[in-house]
C-alpha cells in the first residue's frame, strides 16, 4: 500500500515538474546565437572578425560563458538559462596586420569592443555585435578611488580622488583639461516598453525633446558635471608617464580638521584613509554662488581649485561610493555653455527648473571609464558607448573598503610605463586593495 502511495506521490510530482516547465517556459535553458561583424569603416579594411572573444554574464547570479567566433563572425552558446545578460565582445588586431590593412604604420595593436545588455530567452533571435574601435587616449584615468573609507571608522566619501596620467612619450600641460560625469539611468528596473528607455535600460537619448539627431546614443554622452584644470595653457607641465592627483578635498584625512560649520571632525582608524594634502588639484564648490555647499568641502588654499563649469545640483564634486558613475576626460577649447543641452528623455515638459545636460560628442574625448556596483544584481544600465568603454571596472570590496580601481601596465619603453587603453575597463582595470595617491602604484 506504502508502496502504491509513494509511485503516486512520484507519479504526480514528475506531472507537476512538467506542467510548471509549460507554464514557465523561461525556466528551460536556451541556445543563443551572435554574429560579430565590424562597423562601416573597420569592414572597408577587410579585418576578420575570426577568434572574436563574446563574453555573456548573467546579471542575476553573476555566472559568466565564453567563447570564440568562427570566420564568419558566429558564435552560439548552448544551455543558457533564459534572463537579462550582459554581453561583451572584444578583438585584438595586431600592429603589423592593421598596419598591412590599412595601409600606415601602426605602432600599437588597435582593439575592437562590441557591447550589449539584453534580455536573452527562446524568443530571442540571432543578435549582432558591430565592432567598433575608439580613441587611444593620452590623458588616461589611471586610478579612481571612489569607493571611499569605512563610513563609521574612515573618512566616508571625503577622501575620494582621481589619478590622471600622461600615456604619451612627449611633456602634455593639464590646462583646461575637463573631468566630466555622465548622467545615466540609477537603477535596474526600468521599463523598456517606454520609448525613452533603450532595451538595456538605459536613457534612449533620440526621444529627448528638442532631439534631432539618429545618432545621439552612439556618438555623445551627457554631463551632469564638468570642472576644468585651471591654467594660461603651458602652466601645468605633466611629463611622459606622470601623473596629477585630483582630490575631493584636499585634505590629510588621517588627521583631525575643522569642517565648514565650525565641527571638529575626525577617523577613529586613520589607516583606513589617505593623506590627500599633497594633490595637485582639488574641486570646491564654497566659491560658487547659490550653492549650500556641504560643511566637509574645505578649502585648502595650498591647493588649486579646479574651475567648475557646468554642475546640476550637486553640493560636492562626490563619486557613487556604490559605483554607479561614468568619468570622462576631454580637451575643448569651445565654451562649455555653447554646446547643446537635453534633459533627460522621461522628461515632457521644460520648465524654468528642468534639469539639462551638456550633449558631448565622443570624438572629443580623451578616455571614459564606466564604474559598476560590485554586486551584479545591483548593476545599472551601462552608460558609454562601446567605443569609449566596452566594459566597466569596480572594486572588490565594494562600497568603503578603502579600495580603488587602477589601470593595468601595458608594457615599458625606455623605463616609462604605458598604461593599458582597449577602451574595455573590464579588461583595462583591476582593484587595488588600497587607495594609493603616491603616483607610484601600478599593476
């Protein structure tokens, strides 16, 4: 009788299992299929897409494949389960077979990035990535220390700063050289059935009002914040592989200081945070008028201020501690405030006190890296263009660990060390254990 109850429990379970997978189709694992090809230019080259690396991660649990194209650009992946995936792909074409297809010397291998944020099920059909290969850049983001320090035992978010180097073989001046931030999407779950929304979630920049221009996704970003490096133009000399420390506040924060409202503020571990007190440049926002600045955004007069151009309504120039930021780097000798403003593509009407951000062409900029959440389920939409960042860094610890996010060396000619730049942070970038403004870290 046992016997006959449990076959039928069996039984009736193994029923259940299959009428759940026909209700819930999504549960079945997928194949998916991508074609790799290049975009209009690289193709008129003849490049193979051949051996073409496509990584998809799964934003939910993390979980990554891999794999290579064939000639003709195809890759297929099987037993995929069905969710939202990001997909990145990249190519590396060696300097002398880029040099043979275009036709001039090249000294550097030339990378191509292809990326992708997709929600992948048996629906979905074959998807394309189009290659596409940016600016190396001179001026490059080498360090980024966003994270910050323990939040009850370090300084916070105070002590944040950015490390830019000089990547090129000749003396570069850091005059009017423009750090901007990148406004984008803040969180995960935005509605794509909305057309303001592009299926990655992220801002669809062609449906902004007063928008006219098919290619305001690919071939712009928009600032939220720019400040500049001061200077007559041949005022700031930073030599072949140097660097210039940017900081939040320019501070020691290992010691004791008084903040703007008269309290004495200290950290009860100052190994936790950095000595800050001998950047080259800081950003503070006291001078500005109308703005209640924040009583930890002290002057140090020791210091130059960078020159704040275009701001929202930020109180501090303060890095997402979690990581959802993008940085930029550009030299433009036009004013700022002649370039075309949009607010953000949610936005139906313009009013006096709508929010609007600096539309920036990509070809001005020097180098963009793309900063991500740690945790994978909490990332937000990417939010550079794949030929500036096909991929994005973070630290390991995450939010005030002490940690930052530093760019790998790529070789060294004549003891100067050239940074890597494929435009892929992902490949770029990897975590310091600890914040280092020396100048002389490196990986």
């Amino acid at each position: 009788m046992k016997k006959k109850q449990l076959l039928s429990i069996l039984f009736l379970s193994i029923a259940l299992l299959s009428a759940c997978k026909k209700d819930n189709p999504e549960a079945e694992a997928i194949s998916i299929s991508f074609h790799v090809k290049f975009d209009e230019q690289a193709a008129a080259l003849g490049l193979s897409p051949v051996n073409t690396e496509v990584t998809i991660t799964n934003q939910t649990n993390g979980l990554s494949n891999k794999a290579k194209t064939d000639a003709s650009g195809n890759v297929k992946f099987d037993s995929i389960i069905p969710g939202n995936y990001t997909v990145v792909s990249s190519l590396t074409i060696s300097a002398a077979d880029y040099s043979i297809a275009s036709g001039s010397l090249t000294q550097e291998d030339v990378v191509f990035n292809a990326n992708l944020n997709q929600f992948l099920n048996k629906t979905t059909g074959n998807l394309e990535l189009v290659l596409k290969t940016g600016r190396l850049g001179d001026w490059l983001l080498k360090q980024i220390y966003y994270g910050g320090s323990h939040n009850i035992n370090g300084a916070i978010f105070r002590d944040q700063f950015l490390e830019i180097y000089n990547n090129s073989n000749e003396v570069m001046y850091a005059d009017s050289l423009y750090i901007g931030l990148v406004v984008g999407v803040g969180n995960t779950n935005s509605d794509i059935s909305r057309s303001w929304f592009l299926p990655s979630g992220q801002y669809n920049w062609t449906d902004a009002l007063n928008m006219n221009n098919a290619k305001a996704n690919t071939d712009y970003v928009y600032l939220t914040t720019a400040v500049r490096i001061p200077g007559n133009g041949k005022q700031y000399p930073v030599q072949p592989g140097a660097s210039i420390i940017v900081a939040q506040n320019a501070l020691n924060h290992k010691v004791p200081y008084t903040d703007a409202n008269g309290k004495a503020i200290s950290v009860k571990n100052p190994e936790l945070t950095v000595d800050l007190s001998k950047a080259d440049f800081e950003v503070y926002y006291g001078d500005l008028a109308g703005v209640n600045r924040l009583a930890s955004d002290i002057d140090n007069p020791l210091v130059p201020n960078l020159d704040v151009v275009h701001r929202i309504s930020d109180r501090d120039f303060i890095l997402d501690n979690n990581g959802r930021e993008a940085i930029v780097l550009f030299k433009t000798t036009a004013n700022l405030n002649s370039f075309p403003k949009f607010p953000t593509p949610d936005v139906k009407t313009i009013t006096s006190t709508t929010s609007q951000y600096i539309q920036m062409p990509t070809s001005i900029l020097t180098d963009g890296v793309e900063i991500a959440y740690t945790l994978e389920t909490k990332r937000v939409p990417h939010r550079l263009p794949a030929t500036i960042d096909a991929g994005f860094t973070f630290t390991a610890g995450g939010p005030y660990s002490s940690q930052s996010v530093i760019r790998k060396t790529s070789k060294t000619v004549n003891g100067r060390r050239i940074l890597k730049d494929s435009n892929n942070s992902s490949l770029d970038f990897e975590s310091l254990t600890m914040a280092d403004p020396s100048k002389m870290a490196f990986k």
